[in-house]
C-alpha cells in the first residue's frame, strides 16, 4: 500500500520524456541496436556515471530543510549586516530594515521576554503589535512610522519574519516562522480616530522600552498599554473650548485685525466649537461637524460688516478658517504619499478635501445669506494685511500655544513648538514681506525648517515627531487665501474664486512637502550607527521606479 502511495505522488513522466526512436513494445527493432540513433546528451561510453537519487514524493519537504532549522533563502556577497544600531532611535533603525527585503533583513540574537524558553506566544505578539499599531494610526502618525512600530514590537519578542501592513483604516501583520511553515496573520480595523498626542507620545515611549530593554515582558506591555487607554486627557473640556477662541483671535490678529476682531473672532470659534461638539454627541459624522463649526465666526463676520464699524471683518472670518483647516491630516498625507503609501495617502486626502469642501459651504451658506440682507463685503480687504512684525510674531506663537493645547499635547512639548512656530513665522515673514518672495515658495522654506527643527527635537528625545510639527504649521495654514476665494465665489466671481482655492491648495501643498522634506533632510544628514551601507543603498532605491 506505501508502495502504491509513493507511485501515486511521483511526478508521472511526459511524453516528451521518451525518445521518439524507441521501438514500441512486443514489436522487433526494423535495424540493428547498434543502427539505432541515441542521445545527444548520453554520457559517452568509460565514463563513470553519478548515483542516482530515488524519486521521492512531490509534497514531501525537501531534505535539506526543517521546520525549526531552516537555510536562509539568500545569502548576500558581503554577508548579512550586524544589528548594532542601539544608540540610534528605535524609528530610524526598524525603517531602515523595513526598506529592505526579507531575505537580507539582519537576523539578532533571539532573546525571549517571557519567563519559559519555548519561544514567542505568536498570537499574543501579534495581538499587542496590532493594538500598539491602531492607537498610532489613530493618533495621526503616517503609515510608515506605524509599520515601524508594529515590526519593531513583533521582532522584540523574536518574531523578526514578520511583515506589518498598514492603510487608512485596517492593519494585518503575518508571520511565517520559517519557509515551509504556514504562516499566521492578524488585522485589526480602526473605527475611531481621535487628536490625542499625549497618547501617542505614551505609545512611543512603551515601543521604545520594548525596543530597547529585554525586561518588558508581555504581561508588562499590556499592563502599560491598558493604561495609556483608561489615561485622562491633560487638558479639560473648558480649556480646550478657551484655546478654540484664543486660537482664531490669534490668527485674527496676524492677518490684520485689531483688539475688536480678536474677541469677536475668539466668540465666533468658541460658539463654532460647541456646535461642532453637540453635533458629535448626537452622533453627526465629521463633514457635518466642519458645516457647524465654520458658520458662526461667518456670521459674526457678516454681521459686523453690516454694522459699518470700521473694524476688519473679514479678518473675524479667517480667524474661524485658521481653527478648522485640517493641517494635521494634510501633512500626514502627503507624508505617505512621498514614501509611498499611496492608498493611504489617497484616503487622507479624500479626507481632507471633504473637510475642506464642509468648511466652503458653512461659510458660503453665511455669506450668500448676507449679500441678501445688503451686506457689502470688500474683497480688496483680505489681502490688505498690515506689517506688524511683533505683533504677527506674538500673535503667531500664541496661535501655535493654543493649537498644542487643542492636539493635548504634553506640557513639557507646548513650549519647544511654540518656540519652532515662532521661528517658521519669521522666516516666512522676511522671505516674504522683507524680501518680497512669492507665498508658495517662502510658505515651503518655513515648513521645512519646521520639520527640521521637529525633527532634530524628536531624535533628542525619542519620541514622534507630530507633536513638534504639527502645531507649529498654523501660522503658515492659507486662511486669507481661502477666505479671498470663498467670498469671490459668493460674488459670481467664479474663475477669480477658483484661482484663489487653487492657490490655497499650493500653499497647504508647500506646508505637507516642505515638513516632510526637512524631516528627510535631517535623516539624511545624520548617520544611523551600525547601518550597512548596502542596507542604505537598498532603502534609497526602494521608489525610484527600477
């Protein structure tokens, strides 16, 4: 019956196999064997032929492999790299080995942080990397930066064949413990997203300690990770509703206004925030959230317009734009797209122009309500915005202090992005009012060092790099240029008010890529220690097409 078996799994043989001069059988040959033609490919007659190896199954595992020992599948020309990359952060060392394939990935010493030597709990790890994973996407952080995450928590705990998947709304990770072993995936779906940095800075320091330490066990891990959950936010309810209103003052005041349009503009954000957050309570998605929020300061903007106080009142109305543009998810986005995430990035981007196109029609709504009420807007305004160099740098800060607070970022944080705020706002205002540059350009040279400087201060700490960036971009959000083009459309001015969006949408494009470019130049300029250079070469070449 084994015999039958074995017969059963053997690779039958072609037809192409026998030669087409071979007599058939029962018939005698027409010529003499010696006539008969033969091989070309026949070993000549004195030379010794090679034992034959016997014919096993076709699904049999080959010999030269095992379930526990296997052979790597590629062996390099200089050997694999040595992981000595322990005084660079965690970040830049998991996305290095990330941007290289599997087979030359550097293989460490195995060290099991359980209490047994039997090895990973399989399951358990890839339950704590999925969970780890979903509060970083869910927190902001790019898809890059979260499958380096999610791989460096799966190869602390030994599983270093493991492959993270990350999109916009669901992460799997797999794991094949050798090359004829099955593998086994996990996912998980985000459902929820929520703006909670002090969160997402708790997320990094668990990651960094389990990266970094052998004395993080699982239990351990899911113990801190149960409480960075059940963890308050920092600031109340009162006070993030307080920064909403100082946060469009602020931005009333750098684009013009005076002490007038800094209350009413704060007023207008505030009544905006309470709507926005009633709409949540009942349960209203988050487009219909952006129509509330951005109809009030509009309001009290048109208002004062019809009043004929001499006050800025387009000023009330950008102040409200600054509150609602969605700076975070812009630069997220095209983050990802840049490293080549392109379905995510395409999601956020879908996010963010419908949010964008929630904030149009809150305002038009007000204003063409206005126009018919003889309310006489002045476009002319907008752009007419006062040099006050102290004032607008204050103003600035002040506008990033508030929008750190509304991202409940870490106290220790709110100063460093207040200060590196301050900084891209005088860069882009001598670059642009002293030198006479162009938005877009000046606007792209003050993001990057806006990244730079996030950068530099997230390797100095170990940390992510959104709560140093993120905040500090809101000077730089186009308001005016939003504002300008909503109220052209209002005016039939079609192709005047599209040519003012589109020049919004450059400048908010300046913002994501300049971030993102000083955030690759300071990678690129610092050298990750105990990285092989065919490690490097493989990560530069991994989108350039070939």
């Amino acid at each position: 019956m084994a015999e039958a078996d074995g017969a059963e799994d053997r690779k039958p043989q072609s037809d192409e196999a026998r030669s087409a001069f071979t007599t058939p059988h029962g018939m005698a040959p027409e010529a003499p064997e010696e006539d008969q033609p033969t091989s070309e490919f026949s070993v000549p007659d004195g030379f010794a032929t090679l034992p034959v190896e016997p014919e096993g199954s076709a699904f049999a595992h080959p010999a030269t492999y095992s379930a526990h020992h296997s052979p790597p599948a590629h062996t390099p020309g200089q050997g694999f790299p040595v992981t000595r990359m322990k005084e660079s952060p965690w970040q830049d060392r998991m996305r290095t080995m990330l941007r290289m394939p599997v087979d030359v990935r550097p293989v460490p010493d195995r060290v099991y942080k359980q209490a047994e030597d039997t090895g990973p709990a399989v399951g358990r790890v890839l339950d704590l990397t999925l969970r780890i994973g979903e509060l970083l996407l869910a927190g902001g952080e790019a898809a890059e930066d979260v499958e380096a995450a999610m791989f460096a928590v799966a190869r602390s705990y030994g599983l270093d064949r493991c492959e993270p998947t990350v999109t916009f709304t669901m992460l799997s990770i797999t794991h094949q413990p050798s090359l004829v072993d099955d593998p086994v995936s996990a996912n998980r779906t985000v459902r929820r997203r929520g703006t909670d940095y002090n969160r997402l800075a708790a997320v990094f320091r668990l990651v960094d300690d389990i990266s970094t330490h052998d004395d993080v066990s699982l239990e351990e891990a899911y113990r801190r990770l149960a409480e960075i959950r059940r963890n308050r936010h920092p600031y109340p309810g009162w006070m993030l509703t307080t920064a909403a209103g100082l946060l469009a003052g602020a931005a009333s005041t750098l684009v013009g206004g005076g002490v007038l349009v800094f209350f009413a503009a704060a007023i207008g954000a505030v009544l905006g925030d309470r709507l926005a957050w009633l709409c949540a309570g009942r349960g209203l998605p988050e487009f219909y959230q952006f129509v509330v929020a951005a109809m009030p300061p509009a309001a009290i903007g048109v208002a004062l317009n019809m009043t004929g106080i001499d006050v800025k009142a387009s000023a009330v109305i950008t102040g409200g734009l600054f509150a609602l543009l969605p700076g975070r998810a812009l630069v997220a986005a095209v983050q990802d797209g840049l490293t080549g995430y392109y379905i995510t990035a395409s999601a956020r981007l879908l996010e963010v122009m419908y949010l964008f196109i929630g904030i149009i029609l809150g305002v038009l709504v007000v204003l063409y309500v206005g126009l018919q009420f003889d309310a006489s807007p002045r476009p002319e305004e907008v752009l007419q915005i006062q040099q006050r160099p102290l004032i607008q740098i204050a103003a600035s800060m002040v506008l990033v202090f508030t929008f750190a607070i509304l991202l409940q970022q870490e106290r220790s944080t709110v100063w460093i992005v207040t200060l590196n705020g301050g900084i891209a706002w005088s860069t882009y205002g001598a670059l642009h009012y002293a030198g006479g540059l162009e938005p877009v350009p000046s606007t792209a040279i003050a993001a990057g060092l806006v990244g730079l400087f996030g950068q530099l201060f997230s390797r100095y700490r170990f940390a992510s790099a959104l709560p140093y960036v993120t905040a500090a971009i809101g000077p730089l959000l186009p308001g005016s240029a939003t504002y300008y083009g909503l109220l052209l459309i209002a005016e039939n001015e079609l192709s005047q008010g599209l040519g003012s969006l589109t020049n919004a949408a450059a400048i908010a494009l300046a913002i994501a890529i300049g971030v993102n470019l000083g955030s690759e130049a300071s990678r690129m300029f610092m050298r990750i220690p105990g990285a092989a250079s065919a490690a490097k070469r493989r990560a530069a070449k991994r989108t350039r097409g070939f």
